[in-house]
C-alpha cells in the first residue's frame, strides 16, 4: 500500500509508515472484534457450517500474526507474514476451505475509509508538525541560534565576547549564511 508522504523527512516517513500500519492492525482488529470485514465492500459469514462463530473473529494466533511492515519509499505492506499462519490467513481470505472472510484486501480492493481516514489523519498531523517546525526554523534568528548554542556549549568569542553579542548585526540565519559564504 501507498502512502502519501510528500513532503516528510526520512526519519517522519518511518514515523507516519509505522503509525500508518499500526493504525491498518487495529481497525482491522476492530471490524473483526464485531464480526465484519474491514475491506470495502467486504462480507462474511460469522458463523460455520455448524453454527459455531467462526475463531478468526476470537483472540488467537491468526488475529496476532495480523502486523504491519515498511517497505521501500512510501509504501507498507499488512498481512500475515508468520509461516504457520500464512495457510489459515489464505483460507479466510480466499475461502478455499472456509467461507471467504476477507479481512486483508485482495488485488484492486482497500480497507474500509474508516480505517484509511484514521491513516490519512494522523500522516496529516505528521505533516503539519512538519510545517510547523519549518515555519520555526524560517522565524528563528541569528542570535537566538546562538543563545541557544552558547546556553548548551558555554562558549564566547577569542576575545572574550559573547557569540550572541558579536553576531547581532545578523537578522536572521540566511543574512549570517549569506556572509559567511561571501567570506
């Protein structure tokens, strides 16, 4: 599955992909918590042949193989990827043995949108602590960089100066920057 992750640094994308597949675990452990499918469009008969509600609806192995993994750019993979469960999961899944009880959607299927608006919403919130931090960045000036380095470091200047006094002459980091690569 892709995720939209435009505009995130690479240590935000394992963020928002982690949180993204934890979020996909839970809702499908929710919809199975009442017997529904967490695919859309998806339907399955709760119960067997001989009445009994079905154990993928119950704690137990099956339901705890159900995880998450990150894959390469912006995408993750759900699914069951436990060996011994593998053969269970296809079987819900498909219905060979057992009516079909899909609970990981197959070739051109999704989750359901109350579990994708979740995913959507927290990579959202992801990005405006992005944008956040950005906009923080671009204000920050010049000497309240080097307030903040010599409150960590303790240093001043050869001179003895302070390195906020000597470099007040300097509104913001970009007008620093600018000079410093002039000299």
């Amino acid at each position: 599955m892709k995720l939209n992750l435009k505009g995130l640094t690479r240590e935000q994308k394992t963020q928002a992909k982690s949180e993204a597949g934890r979020l996909i675990v839970e809702g499908i452990n929710d919809y199975l918590d009442k017997s529904k499918s967490p695919v859309s469009g998806g339907e399955f008969k709760v119960k067997k042949k001989d009445g009994e509600r079905s154990i993928l609806f119950e704690e137990g192995d099956l339901r705890d193989a159900i995880t998450s993994k990150n894959r390469k750019g912006d995408e993750i993979e759900v699914g069951v990827f436990k060996s011994s469960e593998r053969a269970k999961s296809y079987n819900h899944n498909i219905g060979d043995t057992v009516p079909t009880r899909r609970f990981i959607p197959g070739e051109d299927e999704n989750f359901k949108k109350t579990i994708m608006s979740r995913v959507n919403q927290r990579i959202k919130e992801i990005k405006e602590d992005r944008e956040t931090e950005l906009e923080q960045l671009r204000t920050t000036t010049v000497g309240e960089v080097f307030a903040a380095f010599e409150l960590a470091a303790g240093s001043s200047t050869p001179t003895g100066e302070s390195l906020t006094t000597s470099i007040t002459n300097f509104p913001t980091i970009g007008a620093l920057l600018r000079e410093l690569g002039d000299g």
